[in-house]
C-alpha cells in the first residue's frame, strides 16, 4: 500500500505544473514560472496597403495593387462590370474565394454563391458599415447550381471579409468606388 501512494502523489506534482491561472485571477505562468506574453493592444491596420502579410486578424489582406490590376480570374479593377460572381466550395475542403481582391462600382452586385453552411461568410475589417453579412446558412440555390447570396453595393467603401472556419485560407476585400 505504500507503494501505490508513493506512486499516485508523484502523478500529481507534476499536474501542479500545469495550472490555468492562479485563485488570485492572474495569468497562467509557463513550466519556467514565466508569464506569458501579452498580446499588443495597438489598433490594428485596416487600410488596403495593409496587404497580406500582417499578422493582424482584423487587416484587409488585399493590396491595392492586386484591386487596381485588370479584371481577371483572381479579381483586379471590374468597375466595368455590374455583377461579379466570387465562387467558393461547396464541401467541407477549403479553397480561396474566386475572384478574392475585386473593384467594383457603387450599384454593383456581389454574388456570393457556394456552401455558407460549410464556409460561413462574415465581414472583416475595412469600412463600416459593412454591406457584408454574417451568413452562417444556405440561402437558396440560384442559376449557378451553388446557394447564392446577391449584395448590392450601395456606397463606396472597402469591405474585408473571410470564412469563419477558414480564415487563413478563404478571405477577400470588395473596393466600392463612385
């Protein structure tokens, strides 16, 4: 019997090590007794010069070089156009929105169509307020065969958003320009 308690209080000590905080409400500390970093409180860069490699979750992550580019496949300047369809999957697999960095005029529709059930749809930074929903369920199926969600761009802006299952994947702005 002496034994086996031994063995279950050397199970426990090392738990110890491993608390989530302290009962006084401060923050958990490393195995070292170190605290852990804390996160910057500074405001985020929204702007579209941002571009895609900060580590903000909130910055738009499409330069404006990739909106003012020709009208393409990926996006670019489509001021001359008043629909664009953006396309994404309809299973579970991520894939980038396609066109994800577009520029549009004001009245232009945006076309959302794919599966929001599995790539829930919500505006991220940029202007506000923003014409883009959070769309966490399948709207009707329209003339793509795809749930298509139709947003009308009614004021000039800059607009972000990405799925909220995969932000780092799948993610977008929409230029509204007079």
């Amino acid at each position: 019997m002496r034994r086996l308690s031994f063995a279950l209080a050397s199970l426990v000590v090392p738990l110890a090590l491993y608390a989530c905080g302290d009962d006084d409400g401060s923050p958990p500390t490393s195995n070292d007794g170190a605290a852990p970093a804390q996160e910057s409180s500074a405001a985020p860069d929204t702007s579209v010069d941002a571009g895609r490699d900060q580590g903000s979750p909130d910055a738009l992550r499409c330069t404006q070089a990739e909106l003012d580019a020709p009208c393409g496949d990926g996006g670019g300047d489509c001021t001359a156009s008043a629909r664009i369809e953006v396309l994404f999957p309809l299973g579970a697999a991520p894939a980038q929105y396609e066109p994800s960095c577009v520029k549009v005029k004001v009245g232009a529709v945006i076309n959302f169509a794919g599966s929001f059930f599995q790539h829930p749809l919500e505006p991220l930074g940029g202007d506000t307020p923003t014409p883009i929903p959070l769309q966490e369920t399948d709207p009707p199926v329209g003339a793509s065969g795809r749930p298509e969600l139709a947003l009308t761009m009614s004021s000039a802006g800059t607009f972000g958003y990405q799925c909220v299952f995969h932000p780092t994947t799948m993610f977008g702005v929409i230029q509204v320009v007079p």
